[in-house]
C-alpha cells in the first residue's frame, strides 16, 4: 500500500469517526491546513521531476478532493443529525 493510500484510510476513518463539528475540524485542520498532511504532500510537487509530478500529482489532487468532499458530507450528516 502506497503513503498516499495509506494516509487517505486514515483519513477518511478519522472524518468517519468524527464525533461533532469541533472534532471534525481538527481532522480537516491536521489534513488540510497550513501544515497539515495533505498540504505537505502538496508542497513536495514543486521539488519533483516532471515525470514524477505526472504519476503524483493526480493522486494527491485527488486525495485532497476525496477528504474535502468527505469532510462535507460528514458535517452535512453531523447537522442533520
């Protein structure tokens, strides 16, 4: 399993296991914020090869779309609830 793999299971369980709004916002704060894991993945384009960027890219693009779109549904969920 790949680090981004990886990171997007755990993720995406800590969005799942997101008990209220404040505990959710830690989880998108830890993964989506200034320092956070996504964002760190994110920086390290910059620094790859153009070949490296064409394999890499789209999976951490599409990392940082999946958590967004589960930490919305989440939080939808959380206030209907």
């Amino acid at each position: 399993m790949s680090d981004i793999a990886k990171l997007e299971t755990e993720l995406l369980g800590a969005v799942e296991g997101a008990a209220d709004e404040a505990a959710l916002e830690a989880v998108r704060i830890s993964a989506l914020g200034k320092s956070g894991s996504v964002s760190a993945l994110l920086k390290t384009l910059g620094a790859m090869t153009p070949d490296e960027r064409k394999s890499k890219g789209p999976a951490i693009n599409g990392l940082k779309d999946k958590v967004t779109q589960a930490i919305a549904a989440r939080k939808d969920a959380l206030a209907n609830a």
